[in-house]
C-alpha cells in the first residue's frame, strides 16, 4: 500500500508541475504558477515596452514562457499593449523549398507575415478587404506550404500580403480594441539551421516596427545570424534570459521557480534542491526535469539518488549537443571537437580548485569560469554552438590590457558536478558541496592557453564536413558552391527536414504495441507518410487495438518528435 507521501509525489508527477515545456502547459497554470520575482518581472517589462526586443537564450531557459504569459497578460489587461502571439517552430518545414524552388525566400516570406495575420484577423475578428487574405485562405496556404504542396494558386495571396498590408491590419485592430499600440510576441525565431530564412526573417522583423507596433523575437546566443542590415542594439535591444550562475540573484530566481511551480511538498532534502539549483545552469527546464527525476528515482539514498540524476542530466545533454550533428551532417567534426574541447576545460578548472582545496581549505575560493584569448577564427563556430546548446556560457569580456578583451566562459554546472570539481573527498555531503558552489568566486579565471584546450592538429581539423557531389564523387571546394568544378552538375544539400520526414516509425519514441500496430496494419512507414496523409488519425485507426484516442495520442505524440528534431 502507497503511503500518503508516496501518493502526494505520484500526483505531483501526474500534474502540470513537471511538464518542461511552456508550449504544453495550459493559460491558466501559466498565469498563476510562474516563478515571480525581479529578474523575471524586469524581463517581462521589456516585453511590454515601446521598441523591438529580443530575448536571448538557449532551449529550456523560458523563453516561450516568458512569451505566453506577457500575451495572457496584455489580453487581460486594457491598459497594455494589443498583444499578437504567433510561433515560428515549423520552420524548418519550408527548407526544402530552399533546394528545389527558386522563389524560397518569396515563399517563406508570405509564410512569416500570413501567419502574423492570421493571429490578428482570428484573435479580434477583423474583417479583411480582400477574399486572398481570409482566415480560411490564410490557414490553407500556411499548411500547404509547410506540407511542401506551394502551387501557384497561391501567387495571388503571395502578391496581396506584404508588410505594409499586415501593419495596416494590426493598425485596426489596436484602433477597434482602443489599445494605443501592439506587440508582436514572435516565438521561436532562432531559426538557425536555416541561415538563408533567418536573415530575411529579421529583415522582416525591422521592416514591421513602426511608432505603434513593436516586435518582440526569441532567439538563441551564439549562433544567430541576423544579416548585414540588421543590427543588435541598434535595431533591437537584447534582453539576455539566461541567467548566469554567478550572478547575484541566481538562487533567489530558482528558489521562486520551485515555490510557485510545484504544488505538492516535495520530499527532497532542501540541500539537494539547492544543488539541483546549480547543476540546472540557468535552465528552469533542467530543474524540473532533475526534481522530477530525483522524485522518480528507486535509490535507497540521497547520494545515489543525487549521482545518478546528474550522470543522466549529463548524457542527456551531451546527446543533445551530438544530436547537432545528425542534423547538419556537414558540422559533424566540428561538434565533436567541441566535446574535447569542453571535457578539457572541466579538466583544467578541476586541477586547479583541487589544488586549492589541498593547500588552502580555510581560503578557499572556487574557479569555474576560463578566461581565453588568442581564440583561433577556425574555433569561433564550435564555441558558438556550445553556447547555443547550453553548455558554455559566455560572461561579459573583461579587459587585457590595450586594445586586448579577456573573453570568459563557464562550462555546464552538470560537468562540474560530475567530474567533481569542487571536491575531492568520495563521500558525499550536500550542505558542504552546496556552499563551495555558492562560496565567493577567485577575483580571477583560469587563463589556460588555448592551445591546452585544443592542439593546433585538432584545431586543423575544424572544417566543414561537405557531401561530395552525387554525380561524380567530387569533394567540394567551398560550403557555398552550387555547382560540381569537375562535372558541372547541381550540388544538392544535405536536408535537415528531409532527414526527419525519411525516419522509420519503428526508431520513435512510441510503445512496443503502437509500432507493431502500425506496421502490421497501416501504410504508414516514415513520418513522411503520416505527416503527410490528409487524415493521419483515421488511418492509424486501421490497427487493430487504436482508437480514436489512441490514434489521436500517437499522432501528437510524432508531431511532438518532429517538433523537437526540428529546432
């Protein structure tokens, strides 16, 4: 028989307190159990504000959060702004068009501003004065496109809409809900596997910004490229969401998230909490999903419990750096020199606060950010998607003397644990381990050279891995080159989107009976056949055993997985 805790915690697990991503919670738990606080509070501020902004940080660190309950509130509120609330996470199902149509980026970019219309003619009923511009014709070009099925019956929408057209729009809606100006709450338009699109996704961006329409865009550090006339600061004010672990205010910002996210008395030890704190690096997802885990664990003690948390965190997340690669196959020796490359430094960092823990233990002061210059160009793009990824945070540069910047990094608190940087003992005492992360930091960073953290043989190695060309076998000479030198036939690039449609069912994340019902029963195959099909739910009705639920359950639970492979 469960005890009363057993089924307190079960029930929480069972809630909305430990689903990681906003985009699946509903409005209301958004708006009452939403970690508050300055931090969060000065960035949902910027949001509100008159001017283009854009929230800066990896997956996981709220940003769509962030994004959804500024709506909510601006919906709620009359004397806020006319909030707009449109995602952009399907992007990457416009890729193919970037290879097999010469008017992709005309494309894409009816795309972006139907679905920024489309938001505003649904959610205050405006009435359009063109039929080309009907929520009904809206609605079908948006998932035509994203189906690959753009035909030109479309060119007439394509021609109608434009940005002059969308503000015109967003104009009467202010003026019909007596609203004095909007925001555009643009969600996930780091659209960075795809650097064609995002460059005229911020063309687009400053184009919309007028004296009564601001744009708001989520983005990640690092790798975001915003284009030659696009300029950050100028353009638009970066509002920064992660937050580091160094900073002031970190536990306090964690420590709201707990208090208000999960309902239920958690049956940890406030010791471990407060480790699982550090170890999230800044990542509300991380924490709960940690939380959760430790609830979920059958270790009789808290230190097996603990360990076995953070290795699993720490698998997880190299995975999810790897798992870079498979999307672009052409990056793949540059991400794995990115994982020496950070093992290194965890390595260094840990030698030196071992020897400070050896030599001076009543003056201890911990070291977990590096201080590097002299970083080599050719190294430049594996630090950045580190940093997109979340396993490298890059503090604000320090100056080296004249004319010299100091560019300082901190590795993931995960790897920090787990190596055990910070102690030396094997056994295990939270409180103590808790007050060495959170102790004072040494006044300066580890400065190893950078040639200790990559030799200059594996710093050579930091080149694009290209597909050769298909006809003749030719290596390609340049990443942009369209044509093969040798043959003269047509390149074609690796896709991303093509990659996830051609995924065979049976290597999903489904049960063991849903796969065998779906292969024993239906046509389907790849996700492309059930992305594709007119009525997916029906057909996967066909298996003996799925009903509509369950048809309706494995149907989400594939575009769910395709969601996440594409961004």
């Amino acid at each position: 028989m469960k005890s009363t805790q057993e089924e307190l915690d079960f029930k929480a697990l069972e809630s909305h307190e430990f689903e990681e991503r906003a985009d699946y919670l509903p409005a209301d738990y958004i708006k009452d159990k939403t970690a508050k606080g300055q931090y969060f509070e000065d960035i949902q501020k910027k949001l509100f504000q008159v001017g283009a902004k854009l929230l800066i940080g990896p997956r996981g660190t709220g940003k769509t959060h962030h994004m959804r309950l500024a709506y909510l509130t601006c919906r709620e509120d009359k004397t806020k702004p006319l909030p707009i609330y449109v995602s952009f996470n399907h992007y990457l199902r416009l890729e193919t068009y970037l290879n097999e149509s010469s008017n992709a980026i005309g494309v894409f970019h009816s795309w972006v501003l139907s679905k920024i219309l489309l938001q505003c003619l649904k959610n205050y009923e405006i009435e359009p004065d063109q039929k080309e511009l009907s929520i009904e014709s809206l609605q079908e070009f948006i998932e035509s496109v994203e189906k690959q099925q753009y035909s030109s019956k479309y060119d007439e929408l394509a021609h109608t809409i434009s940005v002059e057209k969308t503000q015109s729009y967003i104009e009467k809606a202010i003026a019909k809900k007596g609203r004095k100006r909007a925001i555009l709450l643009l969600d996930d338009a780091a659209l960075t596997l795809t650097p064609e699109y995002m460059i005229e996704f911020f063309e687009i961006f400053r184009s919309l910004k007028t004296a009564h329409i601001s744009p708001k865009a989520s983005v990640y550090p690092g790798t975001t490229q915003y284009g030659p006339r696009f300029h950050l600061g100028h353009d638009a004010e970066p509002v920064n969401v992660w937050l580091s672990v160094e900073n002031p205010k970190y536990i306090d910002f964690m420590t709201a998230l707990a208090s208000n996210r999960f309902e239920s008395k958690l049956s940890i030890p406030s010791e471990i909490l407060n480790l699982f704190k550090f170890a999230a690096f800044g990542i509300p997802r991380s924490y709960i999903m940690m939380v959760r885990d430790f609830q979920q664990s059958n270790s009789t003690s808290s230190q097996s419990s603990f360990n076995k948390v953070i290795t699993e965190r720490k698998t997880y997340i190299i995975e999810e750096y790897l798992s870079i690669a498979q999307k672009l196959t052409q990056y793949d020796g540059i991400i794995q020199q990115g994982r020496v490359f950070i093992e290194r430094a965890v390595q260094i960092l840990k030698e030196i606060n071992h020897d400070r823990i050896e030599n001076s233990p009543d003056n201890f002061e911990k070291t977990i950010t590096l201080g590097l210059t002299g970083i080599p160009q050719k190294a430049e793009r594996m630090i950045r998607f580190l940093i997109e990824a979340g396993l490298l945070f890059e503090a604000e540069p320090i100056s080296h003397g004249p004319d010299r910047k100091l560019r300082r990094f901190i590795p993931h608190t995960v790897l920090l644990f787990d190596s055990k940087v910070l102690t030396k003992s094997r056994g295990f005492n939270a409180t103590e381990l808790f007050e060495r992360f959170s102790h004072k930091s040494s006044k300066h960073p580890a400065r190893p050279s950078f040639d200790k953290l990559l030799h200059s043989n594996e710093i050579n190695t930091l080149e694009l891995n290209l597909p050769p060309c298909s006809n003749c076998g030719t290596p390609r000479m340049t990443e942009k080159q369209k044509f093969c030198h040798i043959c003269g036939k047509p390149l074609i690039d690796h896709s991303t989107f093509k990659a996830c449609m051609a995924k065979p069912l049976n290597e999903l994340p489904l049960t063991h009976f849903q796969k065998a019902a779906i292969e024993k029963y239906t046509s389907f195959k790849t996700v492309e056949d059930v992305i594709r099909s007119q009525d997916p739910a029906n057909e996967l009705q066909k298996a003996h055993g799925i009903k509509a639920a369950r048809s309706s359950d494995i149907y989400k639970r594939i575009n769910q997985w395709v969601n996440e492979f594409l961004v």
